[in-house]
C-alpha cells in the first residue's frame, strides 16, 4: 500500500497541505486519543498495532513513561519505512506485518488499535488475537467511528455503533475502565465540492451506493438527524484481570 500523505488513512504531520483543515483536524483528534491511551498505559511493552506512519506511536511512547518500549506494527512496507527514519529510537520500534498474523510471544501490558477495525474483514479475529497478545493485568485501548463512515470512505469495511463496538470486547473478560468521546464536525459544501485534496479519497457516486445499500442511507439519514453534520469517535480502555 503506498503512503499517500493526501489520503483519508495516512496522516504524514510534517507533509499536511496548507488549507488542509481535514487533515489538521484529524491529526489533532488522532493525537488526542494517543494521549488518552498514554494515560491508561499499564508499566511494561507497548503495542501500537496499525500504526500508520508511526507519529502516534512515537507520541504514545514518549508520553508513556511507565512504558519500557513501544513497538508499532503496520501492514504497509512505505508506511513503515517512514515511521522508522522519522519516529524510532531507543524506546521506540517499527515492523511491517499483517495485524491479522502479528504475534510475539512475549505478550504486551498495554495494546493500542486506533481507527484500525473498521477497516479489517475479521474484526471478531482482530480482537481475539490482540486479546490473546495481552498480559495479565493489561489494558487494551481501541477506537472506530461511531457514526457511519462505510457510505463516505471507501477504506472502511464496517459501520460501528457505541453497543456492536463494546461487544467484541465484552465477550472476553475485559473491564471497560475509560472512555473518550470525540466530535469531528464537517462542513457538507466541502464534502460535495470535494474542495480539500484529502476529500478526493472519497467514495466516489454515492447516490449509486445509497441504490445499491438502501440500509446505509437510513442510517446516514438517522445519524445526521441525531447527531447533525459530526464524525463521532469512541475510544475505550479495557483491563485484564491480573
């Protein structure tokens, strides 16, 4: 996968365009999260698990300071690459591999999934295996959208509400011990006139996606009645039992 800077999913900090009100928006939420996580963040290795161009991880890492190390793991090759010659150093490493076949035998005390299940076939899978990578006593902290975002991003498998987004935790025994709530408005003009180089990653022709997926304009229409023109974001703390 190549890292595209302009892209929905691939936030380079010291590459956002100017004007680029979306990205700078989203890298302020993306960090905000990360420090939400650095907070919870349980002594020990730390696992940050599709991390992206690794900005997040080096934060993550560097606000942790009960953390020993932190690793950050992406499937992406350039991704990883980027992350290595901008973000590592001595508590701070980099490996490209598959988040559906990443394993350590070591385990880890706390793992961190920021804005990575929407966009896996498996998210079951996803979380069984992360799960089984926590040590006793450690704290998993996951985020997604939780309003619709299947429609506008085509890079999202999976819509996700506050309840079907607690479920694939509870159904192992974790204690859900924090949660931060985001908003992210945005304005409908720039969506329609895609007027930001990042909105160009948008699902292209979404009436023939409403046709095709009459389900997912009811919930567009539900939420933007409900919640009005908003991204809304839950992030989650778990904690194994000791």
């Amino acid at each position: 996968m190549e890292l595209d800077a302009s892209s929905l999913e691939r936030l380079k900090p010291d590459e956002l365009r100017p004007g680029d009100a979306t990205g700078q928006e989203a890298l302020r939420i993306g960090l905000e999260r990360y420090a939400f996580a650095a907070r919870h963040a349980r002594p020990g290795r730390l696992l940050d698990i599709a991390c992206g161009a690794g900005y997040g991880t080096r934060a993550l890492t560097d606000a942790a300071a009960q953390a020993s190390h932190g690793l950050g793991v992406d499937l992406s090759q350039e991704a990883i690459a980027y992350a290595r010659a901008h973000y590592a150093n001595d508590r701070t490493g980099f490996v490209a591999c598959d988040a559906m076949r990443f394993t350590d035998p070591e385990g880890f005390d706390t793992i961190v999934s920021i804005e990575t299940i929407e966009h896996l076939r498996e998210p079951l899978g996803f979380v069984d295996r992360i799960v089984s990578l926590l040590r006793p006593g450690g704290a998993i902290v996951a985020s997604v959208p939780v309003t619709p975002s299947v429609d506008a991003n085509p890079h999202h498998l999976h819509d996700f509400t506050e309840r079907s987004f607690q479920r694939l935790f509870t159904r192992h025994d974790l204690v859900e011990v924090d949660r931060l709530e985001q908003d992210q408005p945005f304005g409908l003009r720039a969506v329609m006139s895609r007027s930001e180089a990042r909105m160009q990653d948008m699902r292209r022709n979404l009436l023939a996606w409403y046709l095709a997926h009459p389900s997912s304009l009811f919930c567009r229409v539900a939420s933007t009645l409900r919640h009005g023109f908003k991204n809304r974001y839950l992030t989650v703390v778990w904690r194994a039992p000791a």
